[in-house]
C-alpha cells in the first residue's frame, strides 16, 4: 500500500510570541495570522500554540 507524502504543520505561535519566519515559509504574514486571531475571538497573548499547515489550516491551542 502506497503512502502520500505529507508534510508536518508549522508552529506560528509558541507562549504568546509569533515565529515569523515559519509564517513566511508558509507564504503568510503576521497581519495575516492576527486577522485570523481575531476572526476566532482569540487574544495572541492567550495563545499557548499554534500551528499552520500547508493547506492553510490554523490549529490553535489556548491557555486554559
């Protein structure tokens, strides 16, 4: 069985602090990332991680 290759989401936020240059790798920006923050009613300084993938897919992990 063949499997397709995939590639490991990228982390954008880490503690609150945005990684900007895995956000460029991605070919997105900061104003980006914090225009969909604020569309999912979060804070970046209550943001734990956050992840992208290729596909654009946002995964966010709050503090609790």
């Amino acid at each position: 069985m063949a499997t397709k290759p995939f590639s490991l989401p990228q982390i954008v936020i880490k503690e609150g602090k945005i990684h900007k240059n895995e956000l460029q790798q991605l070919g997105r920006d900061d104003t980006w990332l914090m225009d969909q923050l604020t569309q999912k009613n979060e804070a970046l300084n209550n943001v734990l991680l956050a992840t992208l993938d290729e596909q654009g897919n946002l995964t966010i992990s709050p503090y609790q």
